[in-house]
C-alpha cells in the first residue's frame, strides 16, 4: 500500500476532509488494474525519446489535495513514468490553497526518502469551476470526487454572508463544506455539467477521466449515457467500496 498525504494542516471548517470517497479513489488509481492500464496507456515502456508528451492530470475538486498529491508523488509507481504533470481546480478558495500545500509537503517528504525521481509535478490549483478554464482536448487523465449527495438544491450563498467572508463565520463556513458534497437533485447537478465538458476538455486521442458517483446517482443511467455519446467512448466501473459511507454506497 502507497503511503497516503498528509492533510493535518487543513482546516476541517473551511475544507472537505479526505474520507472513504477519497480513498476509494486513492485505492482505485493505485490498484494493480490500473496502474497496469495507466502504464500501457501512457507508453511507458517505449523509449524517453519516443514517447508521447507528458501526461496531464487535472482534478476538479481538489478539496484538501489529498489525491492530487498523491498521484504527483506516486507518478512513477502509478504511470510507469515520471514526467507527469498534475493541475487541480475548486471553487473553493481555502481548498485550493490547501491542495497546493498539501502537494508541497507531500514532495518534500518523498525527496528526503530519494522517491523525488519518481515524482510528478504539480503545476498549480485554479480557483474556478469545474474544468471551465482548460483548453479543449488538454486534459490526459481527468479526477474527479464530485458533490453527490443528493439535495434539494445546490447550496446559495446569500450576498450578504459573502461579503462577510472574511469573518470566520459559521454561515460562511457550512456553505463552504456543504458545496463540497451536496449534489442537488439526485446528486447529479454538479456531475451533469461536468460530464457534459468531458469531450470538449478531454484529449481525442489518449483521454481517460475517473468520476465518483454513490448508488443514489444511478451509475448504470450514466453509464448508458456516456456509452451513447459513440463508438469512440469505454466506460466501466473499475472500483467499488462495497460498504456504506453513511446511506451511501459508493460506486
């Protein structure tokens, strides 16, 4: 088992902690499974000099950085390569403040062990939504742990309490960890959108995207979905908990 990051520096007010979803991810990417696909994907065994461009990762909601950090530490074990390049994004500003923190010591620590030759490189988190400032056809490997909880709505935050932001205040404080999970109708609202970017950010030729869902968001509905868009599109389940993160099952 990879050594996991650590996100003792974050604020568990402001900043969604790493939890069950979060290792389900980490536990997914650095299966045998998949570091095996990643690997052949991404042609490490060819050649420096021969292989395609480095690979580049984004995450959209990086939360605490805990996967974006350990997918730049790990780049090696994970990809069979080392020149991975790794950009995240949230909407909150804490989280990507913290993301990029946690990154940070994450490769200190891995080059005080003589890992930092096995390490990717983070190049930054962008305070923005979902994947709205990338080009089209950029992103290689696209993460994501989205909000999927299902609620009324997505969370509002009145005008007043945010120009109060800066008080510490407790209204301010729930808004910011409730976006982080609550997905709207069917926990699907934020998904949705995201899911509708994949073709245009995804690159034509080698994209490949890992998205969270729980039970409630009716996987095999997105399934046939993405299986719609064309012949040029795979989509399958390649990790599942199989135990219950409050009422939640995660897929």
């Amino acid at each position: 088992m990879l050594p996991t990051p650590s996100t003792s520096h974050v604020n568990p007010d402001r900043v969604y902690e790493p939890a069950e979803d979060s290792y389900l991810l980490l536990d997914t990417l650095s299966s045998s499974a998949e570091t095996q696909f990643l690997s052949q994907h991404f042609q490490s065994d060819l050649p420096v000099n021969k292989r395609a461009g480095s690979p580049l990762v984004f995450e959209v909601g990086t939360g605490s950085g805990v996967v974006l950090a350990f997918i730049t530490s790990h780049a090696r074990l994970l990809f069979g390569r080392a020149d991975v390049l790794a950009l995240g994004s949230d909407i909150n500003r804490f989280a990507c403040s913290a993301s990029q923190t946690t990154a940070r010591q994450t490769s200190q620590e891995a080059a005080t062990e003589n890992a930092a030759g096995s390490c990717g490189e983070l190049l930054t988190v962008l305070h923005a939504d979902l994947a709205s400032p990338l080009r089209g056809g950029a992103i290689d490997v696209l993460i994501s742990n989205p909000p999927y909880v299902p609620s009324p709505q997505i969370p509002h935050l009145p005008d007043d309490v945010e120009r109060r932001a800066e008080d510490n205040n407790f209204e301010y404080d729930s808004y910011l960890l409730s976006i982080s999970y609550e997905g709207g109708k069917d926990g699907m609202e934020v998904t949705n959108r995201l899911l509708e970017q994949l073709p245009d950010v995804l690159n034509q030729d080698r994209g490949v995207a890992y998205i969270l869902l729980c039970q409630q968001n009716n996987p095999a509905e997105v399934i046939a979905r993405i299986r719609g868009w064309g012949k040029s599109w795979t989509v399958k389940v390649v990790g599942a908990s199989g135990r219950r993160a409050g009422w939640e099952k995660l897929q």
